[in-house]
C-alpha cells in the first residue's frame, strides 16, 4: 500500500511554516546578481539573459508595442477572444477599486486639511515564465497598473512565449523585457535602454525574484515577498470529494513546494478526497509536482468549527476556500486569508484565471497583515495641510504647545507659540 497523499497534520505542523525565508546563499547571490547590474547597466543584463536561458542568441532583450501587437493580432480568434474576455473582468475589478479611492478634502478650525491620490508614473510587473508561461499573471499586474493610472508599465518575463506577448499587448504593457530572476528585477528598478526606473515593482516569482525586491525595497516600492502557493479548503460532509481533490491538485501543479491543505471536523471527507487525488493524478500531464506538493500539505481534522477557525487564522493561507453547507456563517468568524472563495461552486482557480480579483496574494501568513496586489500598490496618499492666519484657532496652537512640551520638544513648542502670538494681536 503506498503512502498517504493526504498526510494527517496538527495545527503545530501548520504554524511551524514561517514566511518562507530565503536561504542566505540565494540572497547573498541575488544581491551581487543586482549590484553587477547597477554598475554595468545594460551590458551585464545582456550577458546573464542569454547565459540564465532568458532569451535565445539574437533574440531581442526589449520587446516593443508593436511586436507584441503582432503576437496578439497572430491569435486565433476563439483565442483572443478569451484572453480580452479575461483582461476585461481583471480591467473591470481594477477599475472599480480606483474608483472607490477618492481625494480629501475637509475643513479643520482655521483652515482645511486633505489628501490628494497620486500615481505612481513608472511601473515593473514580474511574469515568471519557467515551468510555465504564465500570460495570467502578466493581466494581473499591467492590467491593474494601467486602471490605477500608471504611465509606463514594463513587464519582466524569462522565455516569453508568444501568448504571454500577446497578453502584454492587452494589458497595454510599454514593452517586455526578455529577462527574469534578480536581473530582471533590477533592470526595472534601475531602468535599462528603453525602460524608465520603476517607482514600484509587483508580481510574483521564484527565490532570486523575491530575494531581489527584499534587497531593493528600500529603493523602489514593492507589493509583497512572495513564497510558495498556498491553497486551504475547509470542507464538511456535504462538500464534492472529487471537486475537492481537483482544487488541491490545481494548485498542487503550481510547483513542488506549494502548500494543498484539507480542513475537517469529517474523517470521512478525508478518506473520499484521497480515493479522488489517486484517481485524479492517474492521467494528469503534471502529476510528479503535484505529488511532491502534496507531501507539503494534507489534512488537518479538526474536533469543532472554532477549532477549524483556530487553524485557519493562525495559518493565515493565500487562497482560502470554503466548501461547506453555510459558508457564510463560517465566513463571519475568519480574517486571515488572502482571498477567499465562497461556497464550492466558487472554484479557487476561477481566481487564478480572471474572474475578476487579483490572483498576486500574500504568502507564507503574511496574510495576517496584508491584502492582494491592487491598484493601492500603484497609489500614494499624500496629505496638506492649509491654514489661513486670519481665522486660524487659538485653541489649535495652544494644543500643539501643549504636547510638544509634554514630549519634551521646546523648539517645536516655541515655533507653535510664534504663530500663537501673531494671531494674539
């Protein structure tokens, strides 16, 4: 009898994964990685893009509009005509969560105060492209940063392949750099022939990836660090085995450290899901990484519905999905998660594929602190203040002197009081 694929865990198995930290010879190796970059410039980017296998000999490192208009306008129709489906519903998301950000404006004793939006005008977006090319996440990201408003969107991607040009023409990317790892990061953070520097980096991507915008994110604003995909599914005995065990193969496919994770108070469930997994993975193309990431995961049974929540908020997965009876009464008690999926008709993987919301989500319980990739990564908030002397309040100055004494800060004190006597007279 071979080995459980659904190993049985306890909560402390769970909450013993950290952030999934890098291991130091990868960033010791990303950080020279971007340095070489910073002092040679475009000459290092070329030699590591073809010696890392980012592009073939001849290939072009800068992909311009209109070559990716060819790769889209060389679609078949049935083709492209998903793919502008899929943009459409990122655009339409991104869009409205623009449109919930307003500026601020609103008066205060002696004057008004606000906040204008600003955005950001230069933007990287990371597409990985090593296992598999992934137009998915090139929607994404550019898609986004053009509803926030951005001017320049530059998407980093090893190997692409022509769908991923195709979708860079969509999103209205300025262009595709045929690079990828710590390199590809640092040309968009430090610009490279056309690529302006970028004043925010997004996107997934693998260890040097990630190791790079830890370096540079003191630099150029990043969204997250990313790990490995995590997919949490609390199930009851209603749920669908099969469908279960297709949602944890679909994000058992991603890569060999993924994270599949089954939550129970039904042993039964638990048995079902393996007998499908078994069955599932007999004809699946990508079935050696899902078996090796379903040695990650498994399934944690639970004795009561508080106890699941217990797991399911200190583990704090990225994608959280519920497939139980009442989900919404089991959604009331959770906070942690990076999105979450109501209901087992609302499959994980509609997610990842562009029903809307972004599918670039924190990892490794970050979760416990942030949300998803959304046009906010591209947006900063800046404040004013504006006061007129002439109806300015006393009582607002008086305060200030106040607490800048009680802190013990005289100059800020006395510069409150000079304006406090000119308002006297």
């Amino acid at each position: 009898m071979s080995a459980q694929l659904l190993a049985l865990r306890t909560l402390d198995d769970l909450t013993a994964r950290g952030a999934g930290a890098i291991p130091m010879a990868v960033q010791a190796e990303a950080e020279a990685i971007v340095e070489r970059v910073r002092r040679e410039g475009a000459s290092a980017l070329d030699e590591l893009s073809q010696r890392l296998g980012d592009r073939g000999p001849g290939e072009p490192m800068y992909i311009l509009p209109d070559e990716l208009q060819q790769a889209l306008d060389a679609l078949g129709d049935s083709d492209r005509l998903r793919l502008e489906r899929i943009a459409g519903r990122i655009e339409l998301f991104a869009k409205a969560q623009r449109s919930a950000i307003s500026e601020v404006d609103i008066a205060v004793p002696g004057g008004r105060v606000g906040h204008t939006v600003e955005v950001a005008r230069f933007a990287g977006c990371y597409a990985p492209g090593g296992r598999y090319p992934l137009p998915s996440s090139v929607l994404m990201t550019a898609v986004t940063a053009r509803a926030a408003g951005v001017e320049s969107v530059w998407v980093a991607s090893p190997r692409p392949q022509s769908i991923t040009l195709a979708a860079a023409a969509l999103a209205g990317a300025s262009g595709v750099l045929a690079a990828g790892g710590a390199h590809g990061i640092a040309a968009m953070a430090f610009g490279s022939g056309p690529i302006p520097p970028s004043e925010v980096i997004v996107g997934p991507g693998n260890q040097y990836v990630t190791a790079a915008k830890k370096y540079l994110s003191h630099e150029v604003a990043i969204d997250m660090l990313a790990g490995p995909s995590e997919l949490l599914v609390i199930a009851d005995g209603t749920a669908d085995p099969a469908w279960i065990a297709a949602d944890l193969l679909a994000q058992a496919e991603h890569d060999p450290a993924a994270f599949p994770l089954l939550v129970t108070t039904h042993s039964g469930i638990v048995a079902r899901v393996e007998v499908e997994l078994r069955r599932q993975l007999e004809d699946l193309p990508t079935a050696k990484v899902a078996r090796q990431a379903l040695q990650n995961g498994g399934a944690l049974l639970c004795r009561t519905i508080p106890e699941i929540v217990q797991a399911c908020e200190r583990f704090a997965p990225e994608h959280l999905q519920l497939s139980v009876a009442d989900p919404d009464a089991l959604l009331a008690s959770l906070r942690n998660y990076g999105a979450v999926f109501i209901g087992e008709t609302s499959a994980e993987v509609l997610g990842d594929y562009g029903v809307g919301p972004n599918h670039v989500l924190p990892t490794g319980r970050t979760a416990c602190h942030r949300g998803g990739l959304s046009v906010m990564d591209f947006l900063r908030l800046r404040s004013w203040v504006r006061l007129e002397e002439n109806t300015l309040d006393p009582v607002l100055l008086e305060d200030a002197v106040w607490l800048a004494r009680a802190e013990g800060l005289e100059a800020h004190a006395r510069a409150a009081e000079r304006r406090l006597r000119r308002c006297a007279r």
